[in-house]
C-alpha cells in the first residue's frame, strides 16, 4: 500500500480495501481516514 506524507499530521494514499491494509494503517498511527473515491451508485438518488 503506497502512503504519502504530506506533513507529519497528513498523508494520501491507496485504498484500505482489506484488513491488512488497514493493519498497515494503523500501524502508521495514521488514526482517521477520509474516502475520495467516486463511486456510481444507481440505488442512491
């Protein structure tokens, strides 16, 4: 999982899309997330 810093309070980064990945997170101390993906959804108006 490929994770930028920015500074030391802020990184991007890929998608945490299993439990090691977010393993791999936490182990950062990286401590909240915010999802920028685009996601198309047809049930959600």
């Amino acid at each position: 999982m490929k994770v930028f810093f920015v500074n030391p309070r802020l990184a991007f980064g890929g998608a945490i899309k299993t439990p090691k990945r977010a393993d791999t997170v936490r182990s950062l101390s990286i401590t909240h997330v915010v999802n920028l993906r685009r996601l198309t959804n047809d049930h959600i108006s």
